[in-house]
C-alpha cells in the first residue's frame, strides 16, 4: 500500500467547499460525526496505511483485528476521501433523517465491522476457488464498502427512484452496482 500524501490538498478543500454548500446545520450529527471522524484520520491517520489495512494475511493469519475499526476510516489519498464523503454527505443525510440518528449510528458501525469481515471471506474464497494464496495479501482502506450497503439500504427505502451516475439517469435499483463498476474503472484498487 502507497504511503498517501498528508495534509490540505484539492481533494479535501473541495470536499470541505461541498459541506459549506450544503451548510453544517443542515447535516444530521451522525453523518456530520462520520465526515469529522473521517477528515480528522486522514489529516491525522492513526498509523501508516500499510498498517491499518485490511487483508486476510494481517487480521486473520496475525490475528491483528484492530484492523477491521481501523481500515474503513482510513483513506488512500485526497479523491479517495472526497469522492467517499461526498457520497457519504447525501447518503447519510437521507438515511439518517428517515431513521433517526440512533439507529443510523448503529447502523454505520455494524456496516463498518461487517464490511471488513465480508471482505475477508471474498478474498477467502478467490484463495480457494482460483488456488491463488495472493489473495490472502490484497490489503484494502476506506468507507466504499459502508457506502455501497449504505446506498443498498436507501434504494429499499426509497424504490422506484432513479439516480444520476456519471451523469446517466439509471433506476436507483441497479444504480449501486453501475456506481461500483464506475468507481472500479475511476479509482481501480
């Protein structure tokens, strides 16, 4: 993993330029929680990337779990932090209005660990079924995989609703896999 490079750059001062379009006291305090939390580990990471990572080498064959809270607040550079909070700002300020602060809190942190141990077991399973031990090595950072179960949950609350995704109107139920294809040709790994 890349050693990322810290501090103010045009990533987060657009990220920072969206939430003041939108204006601090029209963010829900959970999703405001997540963007603060999120802005403050990636100008002040807990650790080096390559150690808060998520791979199946490190959590389950060194039995370093801590990596499972770590990993999906930690970002790989300035876009990957933008485009998640961005995604995070409208996701979260739907969600949370709809099911009230306490439970989407809840929410954020089961997806947060589930996400992680999802991961965990897919990388598993290309080790067995393409005999590929590499898997195990596949090291990963970021709040892509909460977001993607995030956007699942609101597509449940709100069907039939189409979104925008690069600007193409698709149904709102087949939007989260096109927006992860798109987000894999964007910013691949």
């Amino acid at each position: 993993m890349e050693r990322r490079q810290r501090g103010v750059s045009a990533g987060l001062l657009l990220l920072l330029y969206q939430i003041s379009q939108v204006g601090i006291q029209n963010i829900p305090c959970v999703t405001l929680g997540v963007l603060v939390l999120n802005i403050f580990l990636f100008l002040n990471p807990v650790r080096p990337l390559s150690e808060v990572c998520l791979s199946v080498n490190e959590a389950v064959h060194r039995k370093n779990w801590q990596r499972l809270l770590l990993a999906p607040f930690h970002h790989a550079d300035d876009w990957h932090l933008y485009y998640n909070m961005i995604s995070m700002l409208w996701k979260g300020i739907m969600l949370e209005r709809k099911l009230k602060s306490i439970w989407f809190a809840y929410i954020i942190a089961v997806f947060s660990l589930l996400i992680g141990v999802v991961y965990m077991v897919l990388e598993l399973l290309l080790v067995i079924i393409l005999d590929d031990p590499s898997y195990e090595m596949n090291c990963g950072v970021g709040f892509s995989g909460v977001l993607f179960a995030l956007k699942v949950l609101n597509n449940h609350y709100n069907p039939g609703r189409v979104s925008s995704v690069l600007g193409l109107p698709i149904s709102s139920k087949y939007a989260c896999w096109v927006e992860l294809v798109a987000i894999h040709f964007i910013s691949p790994g």
